[in-house]
C-alpha cells in the first residue's frame, strides 16, 4: 500500500504539466486562477479512496503552510503568497486555502510571456502562456536606392512592422496587382517587430506606378498599408 501511494506522489507534477494558452488583445486586465485544490480532485477519484485518505489529510495539512511563487519566464519572481512585488502591474489575492488569483493589470504585448504559480511547499505548478495579440503597427517602408532611380536599376524595398504580434503576412502589391505575399521575418522577439523584403528590377514603365506593402494578422481589424510612388528615368 505504501509504495501504491509513494507512486502517486511521484507523478503529482505530472499532472500539472500542461500549459494553459490565454490570448487577449492589448489595454485590459486578465485574470489568472491558480487552484492547488485539483490536486485532490485528481486524487479522489481513484477507486483506492480508502488507501489515499491519509495522503488526502497530509496535503490538507501542507497546504496551510504553502509558500507560494509566482513567476513570469521562469525568471522573474513577481510575488510570493498574495504579496505582489509590483502592485501597479500585479494583484495577487489568495481566495481559500487552496486557490490564487493573479491579475495583470492593462496587459500590453510586452506582457506576452509564460507565467507559473508554484507551491513551493509541495513542489506542485500551474502554468499559464499569455499571448497579447496586437495588429501591425508603425510601418516603414524604404528602398534601398533613393528616387529617382535609372532605368534597368535593381532596387530592394524593405516594410517593418515595429510592433506585431502574431508574425503578421506581408503581401506587396505593385499598381494595384498583388505580386508577392509572405509570412514576415521575425527580426526582434524583444521589440517584436516583423519585416518583408522585395527585390524589383525597374524601367521607364513602372514610372509613376505605386507600390503598396500591405501588412496583417489575426488582431488585424482594418487594412494597414505603406505606399511608395515608383519614379524610373527614362
């Protein structure tokens, strides 16, 4: 019996290994749930109740003396208990002795990130991935050659999105006809920002034509585009 419940405390963690996945947009409050009390749920609906009854009233036990940590990317501890280290950003309010809730205030896609709350106590975790999305935003777009340019130059463009998120979809579009499309390159996970690169050799009939690079991903709401008017020497 012994070695029956010493296999169950063995694999308590595993059952908490799974990441819950949070998508929300920017400029609100989420609120996250950290509830130790499944651990007992888990627990009691094995048939060998009778056999896990001690083992049920030592968590119970323990649990009155949890030390609780809460993390954000396994790096920085942003409170202990309901304590928050950072009252302006974080709301931690223990609701019964089993249960935590974590709110995070006006969430921006820098709060993007892997939150866990871990008893330390009983070495058990919940985790939680918050991705803020966010449409694109701050484009650029530049050529490599300044206008005007001769006739038969080949010419690089360059659009960035300086804040996206998820990795947004380019599409290029010379005169009005879509002639590349493509996921973005992510070129900062820091600053997410995305980018695009499209090569075009030009001459005297792309004059005056304008070309339109067009960005968007699933927070996108209305069309974001940045134009640049073609002028080709003859």
């Amino acid at each position: 019996m012994f070695l029956f419940v010493f296999f169950i405390l063995l694999h308590i963690s595993s059952i908490y290994s799974s990441i819950q996945i949070i998508k929300v947009r920017e400029n609100i409050n989420v609120t996250i749930i950290c509830d130790f009390n499944k651990i007992k749920s888990k627990l009691l609906i094995n048939s060998y109740s009778s056999s896990l009854s001690s083992l049920n009233t030592l968590i119970d036990n323990n649990l009155y003396e949890n030390i609780i940590l809460w993390y954000k990317d396994d790096i920085h501890v942003i409170g202990v208990n309901s304590i928050s280290n950072d009252p302006k950003k974080y709301i931690i309010n223990q609701l019964n002795i089993n249960t935590y809730q974590l709110t995070i205030i006006n969430v921006h896609l820098e709060s993007s990130g892997l939150y866990k709350c871990q008893n330390f106590t009983a070495k058990e975790e919940n985790r939680f991935q918050l991705n803020v999305i966010v449409p694109p935003t701050r484009l650029r777009l530049i050529s490599s050659i300044k206008m005007p340019i001769t006739d038969g130059t080949t010419v690089i463009f360059n659009c960035t999105s300086e804040r996206v998120y998820p990795n947004p979809i380019f599409e290029w579009y010379k005169n009005g006809e879509l002639i590349q499309r493509s996921i973005g390159n992510q070129t900062s996970s820091t600053f997410f920002s995305s980018s695009s690169i499209l090569t075009l050799l030009l001459t005297p009939a792309d004059h005056n034509h304008m070309l339109r690079c067009r960005v968007s991903n699933e927070a996108s709401i209305h069309e974001t585009n940045v134009d640049i008017k073609l002028d080709v020497l003859c």
